[in-house]
C-alpha cells in the first residue's frame, strides 16, 4: 500500500480518527466513572470532526471528478485541447496524468489527420478527372473544381439534384451521367469535340448508399496514343516493305543481267522468288485490311460437325470431347478465321501436331471455345501483350491474328482468354454468347 494513495490517506485519516475517539473515551471514563457514558460523549463529540475531515479529504476528489468529467464531454465533441493541472501522487494523479497523455495524443493524431485531409483534398480538387459524389436522393454532396467547369461554368454543385445537373449538360453526357453504366462517349466542349469516359462506383458512406461519379477527359490521352499506335504501325510496314522491296529489286537488277547475257534457265529462279515476296506482301497487305475494314458479324446457324471438318482442313486438331447437338448462332467466316489464326498458332508454338486440341463447351448462356497445345508456353509479359495489335513474339509476325480474334470475339459481344497450361504448352479461350442476334 502506498504511503500517499488515496487508501493510505484514509487509512491514516480513521487510525488518527480512532486514536483520538479512543483517548476521548478513556479521559472521559477516567473523569465520570462511566464506560458507557464516556463512549456516547465520545462519539457526539467527534461526529463533527469527523464530517469536516471526510469533506477536506473529498473535496478535491470530488473537483478532480468533475473536471475530467467536463474534459470527457469535451472530447466527445472533438475538443481535445483541454488539460488538467493537479499535482496529486495517487490514484487521482495517474488518472489525471493519463487522462492528460490521451488528450495529448488526440490532437496530435487529429492535426495529422487534418493535414492528410488537407492533402487528399487538394489533390482531389486538382485532379483532371471530374468527380461528383451523390446521396441517396440523387443530391450532390461533394464535387471537385472539374466537376464544376465541366457540369455548372465554375460555380458550386453542393444541394443541386442530379437530373437538373443533366437537364442542362450535352445530351450525350447527360445520358452517361443518368445511365449509371461505364463507358466512352464524346461531347462539345469549349467548342471542340471532347471524348470523356464515365465510370459510377456505389458505396456506403455513414451508414446510407452512395454513389461516386467520375468523367475523365481523354481527348489528349486517346490523341498520344493515335500517334504512338501510327507510328508503330508506320515502322512495322516500313520494315516488312523494305523486307520485300529490297530483294525484289535486287532480283530485278539480275534478272536483267540474266536477260542480256541470254542465260534463260536461271531466270526461272528470280521470276519464282519475285512472285513468292510478292505473294507474301500481299498477304501481309491483305492482314492489315481484314483487320482494319472487320465488318459488324452477320449471325447464322452454324452446324457443328461441318464447321470443325472445314476449320481441320486448314490445320488438324484433336476433338475433346463430343461437339453440341445444337447448332452455333454467330458470323461463320469470322469465327473460322478467328479459330484458325487460334490453331495456326498452336501448331507454330512448337507443339506436336497430334497434340494441338480443340474444344466446344456450352455453359450457359455463353459458349467456350478452347484451342490448347503442348508448346513452349508463354511468359507473362507476352500473355499481358499478346492481344495488343502489332505485338509479335515472331520473327516474320505482324502482331495481327491474336488482335484480329480478340477484335472479332468482342465484335460478337464475347472475350479472350490467354493462360499457360499448368503442365506445359498454352491455351486460349474464347466466349462468346450462346446466340448472337443478327444485325
């Protein structure tokens, strides 16, 4: 037990109080002959005493009490600049030098807070991207400074309704901001035709949904990227016409010297070596066309074992499983040109031929189209890029049969999936609705 906690001080308070009401009553008993008497004389006596000891002993406490009961409240409401001053070494001190170190602690942790919230705030407020925060009464309740030149000249959206905000904007941002879906879609602005893309995210804020609106100017981004996509496209058939063009013309150059000297039989091989460069610039000429001009997909039914015996003609494959019953509902040649770039691939992977397999897999209302090999596989670099346009992992590749399937598999409203076997080789799947309605 501590000399000074508040159980010493009250321990020391009722053994002086007992000391003295012990010497009253033996004093008494001494002077009037009477225990009893002496005893009750006693007790009246030090009642008063006794009273004012337990409020000199209180009063403190009781102050202490109420000043950290005032700082409590005062914390509650998010002032925690209040302080105690008392000097105590008990229990009422700890409590009073703990209470101190919390409020400390809470304005340091506030003032960080405060200063990271300064921050997020200007770098919300700077962003290019216009956000614009919603209730669940359609009432804007944050908007950065692009959301207000973009949705009302400058001035604050706070309170304004959201359809009002798009009764007044172009009508195709308008229908962007109502519709609640992600998306491109492009609007005048200042003048000049801008493309923006609109995302919505719902989330719950303080207990009530909520939703966040942000529109995203791309016009500059989508322009750098035209360039950089045109300039690769520029060094890929510069490269493949100099490819071409260079031994075409040096074959020329003999063939004219084979002509003068009359030396005809040799003339055979520089004809025959033109007309295969020549053929393989068409081809490759041919390959940015279809991919450039892909017309919208004209849905027919497509009946399964014929459809698989055309595709095994151009490159044989092994069937997994049975095919469906039912016939396919989707554009035939392009999905054949698309399944054949798929096993052309397979076998140029270096896979053995009789291991390159196909598979048809209803689920659904989708369809899975799989094309697997025992090939070297892929790296993850050429999985993130491979359906890139004019990316090509070959020497003599134009980076366009991967594209052209994933240009033709999202025309069919469908995707592509690339993966690596877990026990060698690749696979690549492709989705696509079960039916595709007609155009």
């Amino acid at each position: 037990m501590r000399l000074f906690s508040l159980e010493g001080k009250l321990a020391a308070a009722l053994a002086l109080a007992s000391l003295i009401s012990a010497l009253t009553a033996a004093w008494l008993t001494h002077r009037s002959g009477s225990p009893w008497l002496a005893a009750g004389v006693a007790v009246l006596v030090l009642i008063l005493p006794a009273i004012a000891l337990a409020r000199f002993l209180a009063r403190p406490v009781a102050a202490l009490i109420r000043a950290l009961s005032g700082s409590v409240s005062a914390f509650r409401d998010g002032d925690f600049s209040f302080a105690i001053a008392a000097r105590r070494r008990d229990e009422v001190g700890d409590l009073v030098a703990a209470h101190n170190e919390l409020g400390k602690v809470l304005r340091e942790q506030r003032q960080h807070l405060f200063q990271r919230e300064l921050l997020l705030d200007t770098v919300v407020q700077n962003t290019p991207t216009a956000l614009v925060l919603i209730d669940p009464r359609d009432k804007v309740v944050y908007a950065n400074l692009a959301a207000r030149h973009l949705l009302n000249h400058g001035r604050r959206l706070l309170g304004l309704d959201l359809e009002a905000l798009a009764a007044a904007a172009p009508a195709s941002l308008a229908q962007a901001m109502l519709s609640g879906d992600d998306g491109l879609f492009s609007a005048e602005q200042d003048g000049e035709e801008e493309t923006f893309h609109v995302s919505t995210r719902r989330f719950v804020l303080q207990g009530r949904a909520h939703r966040l609106l942000q529109v995203k100017r791309l016009t500059r981004e989508l322009a750098r990227q035209e360039v950089v996509t045109w300039k690769k496209v520029i060094r890929v058939i510069s490269h493949e016409l100099n490819n071409s063009l260079g031994p075409i013309r040096s074959l020329a150059h003999s063939g004219r010297q084979l002509a003068q000297r009359g030396d005809v039989a040799r003339l055979a091989i520089v004809f025959d070596t033109v007309e295969e460069r020549t053929r393989h610039l068409e081809s490759f000429i041919q390959g940015y066309a279809r991919f450039a001009r892909l017309p919208a997909p004209r849905a027919e039914a497509v009946e399964w074992p014929p459809f698989l015996a055309g595709l095994a003609q151009h490159y044989p494959f092994k069937l997994q499983g049975s095919a469906p019953t039912e016939p396919a509902w989707f554009d035939r040649a392009q999905i054949e040109q698309a399944l054949i770039n798929l096993l052309k691939n397979a076998h140029e992977s270096g896979s053995p031929p009789d291991q390159v397999e196909l598979a048809v897999t209803p689920i659904g209302n989708e369809l899975r189209i799989e094309v697997a090999d025992r090939g070297s596989g892929m790296s993850e670099v050429v999985i993130a890029q491979a359906l890139l346009p004019f990316y090509s992992t070959k020497r003599a590749g134009t980076g366009l049969g991967l594209a052209l399937v994933r240009e033709i598999a999202e025309a069919h409203g469908g995707r592509v999936h690339l993966a690596n076997r877990t026990d060698g080789g690749a696979r690549v799947v492709l989705i696509l609705p079960a039916r595709l309605q007609s155009a």
